[in-house]
C-alpha cells in the first residue's frame, strides 16, 4: 500500500474547516469525510 505525499493545507481551507467544525451540527468524523482528512487532525 503505497502512501500518498503529505499535503500542505492552505490558510483559506482551514477556516473553512474550522467554521465548519464550530458550527456543530456534525459530528468530526463526517467533518474529515467532508474534507478529506484524517478526523485526529
């Protein structure tokens, strides 16, 4: 299995993230499926 190349998030995503995680109507685990990252981060 190979591994894919780490990604740099931009400034603008992680907002967007955030925001979206503040908001609270889902839970963190359909928040990283939505964004397509690992729900620790």
């Amino acid at each position: 299995m190979a591994r894919r190349p780490r990604r740099n998030h931009r400034p603008a995503f992680k907002a967007k993230v955030a925001l979206a995680a503040l908001k609270g109507d889902k839970t963190m685990s359909e928040l990283a499926t939505q964004f397509d990252v690992h729900p620790n981060q």
